[in-house]
C-alpha cells in the first residue's frame, strides 16, 4: 500500500523504518494509550520482531510516515469465525505529530481500504476512557460510540472503561 494524505504517506513497514520505530515508539506517553502487546520500554529488537510480523498476508498493518521517516501506525485486525466481516482498527503516532489531523486522515484511507479490499461490513476501535483524542479521531470519520465497557481494560495498574466506536459499510 502506498497512499498519499496530505503532506503524509500511509505505506508498508520497511526495515530501514526500525530506527524511528524505536525513536517514536519508545514514548510513555503513546504506550499508556495502547494495548500492553505494544512494548515499553520499545527497543531495536521489537523493532526487528514487528517488521516481520507486519509483513505477514494479507498485509494489514502499515507505517504512517513523513517522505523521511516512519511516525506512527496504523492496521486492521481482521477476525474470524462468526465474526470474519470485522476488523477491529487500531493507530498510533510519535507525540512530536500529534494535534495536526494525522490519525484523522490515514483512518480515513485505512477505512476505505478496509472496506473495498476485504469482505467486511465492521470496523470497530476501543478507546481507554481517558483518550479523548482518539475518539475524537474516530468521531470524525464517521465512527459511533456504541458503549461504554465499564472497568473492561487494566493498563499501568488501573481499571478503567473503554469506549466502544464502530462503523459500518455504508454508515457513513
């Protein structure tokens, strides 16, 4: 995938990107927002572990990047069984490109390219209650807030509640 958004581009992780992976990713302040599988501290080695799993087919997870570097992520985790017409949605960005509309736009082509390349009819994304930034992310493409999953997540020893934001084909 190779995708233009604005000064930014939505691309396929490389392994020249394992430098500013690490530079961007090793940030309390972007870990505290994700699920504990994301590392902290991140190192050079889960650098090298995620290029290879983000290579795996389908592809589905992708660098958000600057014509230098990689600054964030974004993917799809399709589902299974019963639930094969969903992918949950996840992002990140380095702190230095946060407030700029980044996460906006790469969700919208993320989106489209969910929905026309696999045989889905959902995404969905959970938001830690206190990452108001994030759904308003999700808010702007279109997602709505179906519920509030009380004391659902543990993250950095406190339970808290997600909010659930769901899209559908067709919804927007």
């Amino acid at each position: 995938m190779y995708v233009k958004i604005g000064q930014y581009i939505i691309r396929n992780w490389a392994p020249a990107d394992e430098a500013a992976l690490v530079k961007y990713a090793d940030n309390r302040r972007v870990w505290i927002n994700l699920r504990d599988l994301f590392p902290h501290p991140y190192t050079a080695a889960d650098a090298k572990i995620w290029m290879v799993t983000s290579a795996k087919r389908p592809v589905t997870n992708f660098a958000i990047a600057t014509d230098e570097e990689a600054i964030g992520g974004i993917g799809l985790k399709l589902k299974k069984d019963i639930y094969r017409r969903s992918a949950e949605v996840g992002y990140w960005l380095g702190e230095p490109f946060w407030g700029r509309g980044i996460a906006t736009a790469a969700l919208k082509s993320i989106t489209a390219f969910a929905f026309k390349d696999f045989d889905l009819v959902r995404l969905y994304a959970h938001v830690f209650e206190w990452n108001s930034p994030s759904a308003r992310v999700l808010e702007k493409n279109g997602f709505s807030l179906e519920g509030r999953l009380v004391k659902s997540i543990t993250k950095d020893g406190r339970t808290i509640d997600s909010l659930l934001y769901a899209l559908t084909r067709g919804s927007r």
